[in-house]
C-alpha cells in the first residue's frame, strides 16, 4: 500500500506521520526538499526531489494527495503533475478548495481518464494523534482504490469518515462544516465576554467551562480547548484582538445568498472577524462624525489628532 503526498505544511506533515505510523509506504514531495528530508529521518518516508521522482516511487495505478493552499499553488501542481498522470491514477485533493473549482478539476482530468477526489479534512494539530474527520467526494471506484488510506487517517476504519457523494460534495460539505465552527466559536467568545463583564459577581470562567463539559448540552472539543487556555489566563491581555479567517468562511457565506437559503449565524460571525481585523475602524469614524454632525456629540480623537 503506497501513496504519494504533495505539499508538507502543518497538517500535510502530520498526515503523512500518521499513514507511515499506520505502516503505509509514503513518498513526499515538498516545495523545500530540506522539510521532506527531515520527516524522512523522522518516519521512514520516501523524501522525493521532484514530482516525476514521486510518481516513479509509487505503484500503479497511483494515488497522489495534494495538500497545498487553495488557488494558484493547487492550480499550478495539477498543471504540473496532470501530463505526468495515467489512466486510473487518482489524484485526491485534500486542502480547503473551493467545491466549483473541485467539479470543474473532476471534470477536466476525467478527460485523461484520471480520477479526481476532494477531501474535506478536519482536526488540525490533534489530527496526527486522534484521527481526522474526512469528507471525501468521488467516483466510487476512486473512493474504494483510496479507502485504505482514508481508514488510516480517520480515527477509526469504521467511523469518522465518508463518502459524501460526487465530485465537489466533499469540500461542500467541510466549507459547511467551517461555516458552522465559525458561529460556534463566535457565540462561546461572546457568551464568555458577558460572563467576564459581569465584575460584581466575580465568576470563575475556567471553573465554568470546566464544569459545562460535564453533562451540559453546549459541551464539544472547542469548550475543552476553551476550558484549557481558561484555567491558564482568563484576561488574555497579551493576545491581539485578531482573528483571521479562512476561505471556507467567505464560501458558506455566499452560499447562502447564491441559494437564497438565511444563515445569519454564520454570516455575522465572518462579519466579526473582519471587524476584529481592523476593518470595522474607517465605518466606526464616520458613525462618529456623522453622531457629531447631527447632535453636536464629541468625537473621540486618536493619539495623532491630540
């Protein structure tokens, strides 16, 4: 059993532990030959220099995983590593790609008479030791050929994984999943802010998350990664108020509107991210100045108008 695995980043690195750990035989290719070369010494993997040396590494037909950024670096793999592809070889996409752009790439390597599969995949940092959540779209002949590897990376061979449907239904269903993370994470940061608020009545917050991990409805792996960092800091001073935001959270937020279907939730909570990001500061200047303007309310200067 053996499979190649393009773009060792984070999550990519830890992937490709987790299959050499599950006793597949991996071939690596990396943007930096020296980060292949050190998860070599580290697993056993194959670190390859090239693609055309991966793909000379793996049994036929092969299966190769990408897991690169979104965009113009997935784009320019495929460019690349297409021409070099058989007839039933399988190339799964394992970032966080749009899902039109994953039907589209289905259908253009189809015409090759190669299989194309996207893969949604969750559980960051603690995917390498718990197993990842996969959502995996594909011909199902494709899914079977790669459903040993799929086994490995999932926590269980019977449970954490699944065949969602066609083409594009995998990185559908995980930029829902994103959407939903997001509106989870935004109503426990603003449930925890009103609990912090209330001075007069001291609360623990650590005390508090760890005891809604027991029994409560709203407990889940956020709450304990919350009630982690809680029992360390509550007042989080040293942390900037920035949150980024990924792809996903713009794809679901439009996929509501082109559907028609409401998710406010999801939405506000994108909303609150681009504003923790500065970009909430020009409107906020002209709410004042236009308070100013009609009620003669005095506006609040900044360190350079002093």
């Amino acid at each position: 059993m053996d499979i190649g695995i393009i773009g060792l980043g984070r999550m990519g690195a830890n992937m490709a532990r987790r299959l050499a750990r599950g006793g597949v035989k991996v071939a690596a290719f990396n943007r930096s030959f020296d980060v292949a070369s050190k998860l070599a010494h580290e697993t056993g993997l194959k670190a390859c220099a090239s693609v055309p040396e991966l793909l000379a590494d793996l049994d036929k037909p092969r299966v190769v995983w990408l897991m690169l950024p979104a965009g113009d670096a997935t784009r320019q793999m495929l460019e690349q590593l297409v021409p070099l592809l058989a007839a039933g070889d399988v190339v799964v996409d394992g970032a966080n790609a749009f899902y039109k752009d994953s039907m589209k790439r289905g259908e253009i390597l189809e015409k090759s008479g190669i299989h194309f599969m996207d893969a949604g995949v969750s559980g960051g940092i603690w995917g390498l030791e718990n197993g990842y959540a996969l959502m995996v779209g594909g011909k199902p002949e494709a899914v079977e050929h790669v459903e040993p590897f799929i086994k490995v990376l999932a926590p269980a061979p019977d449970r954490g994984w699944l065949h969602c449907g066609p083409v594009g239904s995998g990185h559908f269903v995980k930029m829902v999943h994103n959407g939903i993370e997001y509106g989870m994470m935004q109503a426990f940061a603003e449930g925890f802010a009103l609990m912090k608020g209330k001075e007069e009545f001291g609360l623990d917050l650590a005390a508090i998350s760890e005891m809604w991990r027991h029994g409560s409805v709203v407990r889940s792996w956020l709450l304990d990664l919350a009630a982690e960092f809680l029992q360390n800091d509550q007042d989080l001073e040293s942390i900037e108020p920035f949150v980024s935001d990924s792809g996903e959270g713009r794809w679901t937020a439009l996929e509501s509107i082109e559907q028609g279907i409401p998710a406010p939730v999801m939405s506000l909570a994108l909303m609150m991210r681009f504003a923790s990001q500065g970009n909430n500061d020009y409107p906020a200047k002209l709410l004042a100045m236009m308070r100013k303007g009609f009620g003669g309310h005095a506006v609040k200067s900044g360190e350079s108008g002093k």
